[in-house]
C-alpha cells in the first residue's frame, strides 16, 4: 500500500477548523456561527472558507462569501440578493464545464418584501435547484466596512430568526480582542453559536520551517523571523539577536523595505518587555527611517508602518519616563492617524498625548488634547466606542478638573461621556483597568 503523505502544519489546521464548522453544523437549530479570530487566525478561517469550496475541500457544503458593505440595513439585503445573481451569473461558464446544469433564475424581489426576505427567499431557491452538489448553502457575510455596528447586530438577528431551513446557515468573523457582536449572540443562543479559533499561528510558522524542504531568500528570511520571535518569547537576547541580524541581512539585500521594518519593530517590542526603553527607542526609531522610505517609494503599507512605529516610539519614551517628549510625538502622530482616517488611532494618539502632557504637569495641553480625543471618540460607532479606551479620556479629564480653571466644567464632561458611553461609564473603566 502507497504511504499517505503527512499533512502540513495548515493542512493540520485546516482539519480542525473543519472539525469546529462540523461540530455547528450538526446543531439542527443552529443558524449563524461566529468565529472569534484575531489578525493570525483570520486568514486561516478565510482560507479554510475557500479550500471546502475546492476538490480538496473534505466538507459536503457550499461556502458563497459577500464581501458588500453594510450601510443601510433596508437595502442591505437586496445588494446580497443582486451579488448572489451576479456571482452565479459570471460562474455559469465554470459550472458548464463541469456538465452541470446552469439554467438556475434568481428570484426578483416581490412587492412590499423586505430585503432580508427577499435574500433567503432567492438563497433557498439556489440551494434547492442544486440539492444534489451541496448539503448546506453556507453565507458567508464578511462586508468591507459596518457604517453602524448596533444596526448591522439587528440585521443579523433578524435575518437568522427569519424561518432560515436547516440546510441554509449564516457565518461571520468577529475579532476576539475586542468582540463587536456580544449583544447579538447573547440574544438567541439556540439559532447562535461561538466558536474561538486556537490554532497557535506562531507555532505553525515553526512547524513549517521544520518540515518545509524550502530554499531560497523567502524561506531563509521566515526561517530566521520565526526563531527570532520564538527567542523573543523566551527573553534569550543572543539568539535574539543574531536570529535579527541574518534576517536583516536577506531583507536589506533583496529591499524588501517592510520586513525590514517588521524586525525592528520585533526588536523595539522585545527591548521594551525586557525594561530596556532606550534600546526600544533606538529601534522604533530605526522602524519609522525604514517605514518612511517605503512610504516614499510608493509601497502601500509604507504609511501605516509609519504611524505604527511613531506610537510605539511614544510607548518607549512613557516607559522611560519622559512625558513631554512623548506627548509631543503621540500629538504629532495625529495628522498620520487622521490621513489614513483611523478614527481609533486618531483618538488613541490624542488621548496618549493628553496623559503624558498632564505627567508632564503642561495642564492646558493635556486639556486641550483630551477634548480632542473625546471629540475623536464621539465618531466612533457605539460597539466599539465601549471597547475602547474612551471611558479613561474621561476620566483624565475629569483629574484636571480638579484644579483651576478646568473645575466648573467637571459635569459638562461627565454629560459629554455619558452621551457616549452611557450612565454607567466610570464603572465600565473600572473593569477595563482589570483585564490582562
């Protein structure tokens, strides 16, 4: 008998997450599955979407992403009804191929039906006509930008309590740092349910470069990048450093200007666990000269490797104690924040510059900054406004109150942050200040 070769370290993760996606699909009154993902999980649970739709996919359903941004919630369902007919309609040729059938018509909208009525009626009429290649329609709903997270979360209600059969079954990304849909499934635990995925990404990139019989620059540089994080975690400064310097010398001598900036922030970041902010400084620094001329040369993520070594340059210098400095830097890295229109980073920049002017005793800086990162704050959707650090703006500002001539705006500010954050705010701070 042939020997079965063994599966990689993704091809392992893969069958887990298959393993996850089984375990839901095998609730008979689940309908929407939320996976809980960070910025190393993401990607795999996308991959692990498209390869059941390939030959090596080992699931019997059908995975159909739309990507469409959520604006109005009204017509939302509509614009997912028109993908999904335009989708099929550029896919006829592939499906031909194939010998099957492609005479399949989407459903128009009826009068008076409601756009999510209009998208299952259309979703089941499809996964009907193609019962035999399928056992379950899978949508998958990842949109590019939720212009309001409260409305997208009732969206999604509504569409999953909306008579979906059992063969017809939602799933979404959530991030599992700061989750934006805890409303939604704590609502309806039956047609919804949560799964995390832990698939230890860093471990994978070790596992690969061992079984891997690769050559070449690229495999030599993510060779030596995943022994310098691996020698980071354990605080082992020697390997450290040369696992640095080798990947240093293959990115420099093929130009490739963001991996160099990715070292350095790795270095920066292990410098500064390690209570060495000068260090850390030195190599943020480094990240931001390199950072820059990527940007300069035209390299899409140029300008937020810039931004992202400017705050971490902040983070060094609060570290070593010097706030006016610090200020300085964080209040200069609001135009950046502001050019990439991150409105999270816009206010984090102004929020830091207002807790390092105020250490720095420069009051009506640290005055002046605080509004503006409230002001920052207010344009964030409701979710995510809770999420983040907006309850400890308030706070900061309500210190300065304490003194002249800040003290009779002390309750324009406790308005100003529960207009935002609602009544309970100072507590919601109070338990931000205890998680790890």
């Amino acid at each position: 008998m042939a020997e079965v070769p063994q599966k990689n370290a993704i091809e392992r993760r893969i069958d887990y997450l298959s393993g996850l996606w089984n375990g839901f699909a095998e609730q008979p009154n689940a309908r929407l599955l939320r996976w809980l993902v960070d910025s190393d999980t993401a990607p795999m649970v996308e991959l692990f979407f498209e390869v059941q739709n390939e030959e090596i996919g080992d699931s019997p359903d059908l995975f159909i992403r739309f990507d469409e941004p959520f604006e109005e919630p009204q017509t939302y369902g509509f614009c997912l009804l028109e993908t999904l007919r335009k989708q099929y309609e550029e896919s006829r040729a592939d499906i031909a191929e194939e010998q099957i059938a492609t005479d399949w018509h989407c459903p128009k909208p009826l009068p008076d039906e409601s756009g999510v009525a209009a998208f299952v009626r259309g979703c089941i009429s499809f996964r009907n006509y193609y019962e035999e290649l399928m056992l379950t329609l899978v949508l998958v709903l990842t949109p590019q930008q939720i212009a309001n997270m409260e409305a997208w979360q009732a969206w999604l209600l509504t569409l999953v309590r909306s008579g979906l059969p059992t063969n017809v079954r939602v799933t979404v990304l959530d991030n599992s740092e700061s989750p934006a849909l805890n409303t939604l499934c704590g609502s309806d635990t039956n047609l919804i349910t949560t799964v995390e995925a832990e698939l230890d990404m860093p471990d994978a990139l070790e596992e690969l470069a061992e079984e891997a019989e690769g050559a070449g620059p690229g495999y030599e540089f993510r060779r030596h990048f995943v022994a310098l994080t691996n020698a980071a975690a354990t605080g082992d400064d020697k390997a450290v450093q040369k696992a640095a310097t080798a990947a240093l010398r293959i990115a420099a001598k093929h130009h490739w200007l963001a991996m160099q900036v990715v070292v350095h922030m790795t270095l920066g970041a292990t410098a500064l666990a390690a209570d060495k902010p000068a260090e850390a400084l030195a190599s943020y620094c480094t990240a931001e000269r390199v950072a820059a001329t990527a940007e300069a040369q035209g390299e899409p993520e140029g300008s937020k490797l810039v931004l992202q070594s400017r705050l971490a340059q902040g983070a060094a210098l609060v570290s070593g104690g010097h706030y006016a400095e610090a200020a300085q830097l964080y209040e200069g890295a609001v135009p950046l924040a502001v050019q990439q229109e991150d409105h999270l980073l816009t206010m984090e920049s102004w929020r830091m510059a207002a807790y390092c002017y105020e250490m720095a005793k420069q009051r009506e800086d640290a005055w002046r900054c605080g509004n503006e990162a409230l002001e920052a704050g207010s344009r964030l959707d409701e979710d995510m406004r809770a999420h983040s650090t907006l309850a400890f703006i308030g706070q900061g500002l309500l210190r300065l109150t304490e003194r002249r001539p800040y003290k009779k705006l002390a309750d324009d500010i406790r308005q100003r942050i529960t207009a935002l954050l609602g009544p309970e705010w100072e507590k919601l701070a109070e338990v931000q200040e205890t998680r790890p």
